[in-house]
C-alpha cells in the first residue's frame, strides 16, 4: 500500500510503510511514468523498502553472483 504525503510544486512524495515486492514496484513506476509523460500525473519520489533480492544490471553475468541462491535475482533494464 502506498500513501500520499504531500504534492510540492509538482512533485508528489510517497511513502510505503510495509516492503514492495521488486515486480510491484516495477509495475508501479512503470504506470507512473506513463502518466508522467500524458500528464496525468506530477513526478515523485517514492521512499519504499523491498524484501531481501539482488538486481543484475544488463552487463551483469550469473557467474559474478557469490551466493546466487540466497535472495531472487531480478534482472534490470
């Protein structure tokens, strides 16, 4: 759950209380940003905690991971 603190010229604060799942958060900012760019919405900075997870960037190679087992590995863009 997600709740709204304040809007300050155009820029909207937002704050989780409890951790997002990575693919949540994802999904979340990805519509954020669509309604950024149509307008709908005014930019924010979301302050959230997700569980434990590693994120591997495009250069990232599965062999570089230590402990690949210990947390889901999510690959970013």
């Amino acid at each position: 759950m997600t709740q709204q603190i304040n809007v300050i010229n155009r820029l909207e604060w937002l704050k989780s209380p409890d951790p997002v799942a990575y693919p949540e958060a994802v999904d979340i900012m990805e519509d954020r940003v669509a309604a950024i760019h149509t307008g709908d919405k005014p930019e924010a900075v979301w302050l959230l905690e997700h569980p434990p997870l590693y994120t591997a960037g495009t250069s990232a190679a599965p062999a570089e991971l230590v402990d690949p087992d210990r947390f889901p590995v999510f690959a970013t863009g």
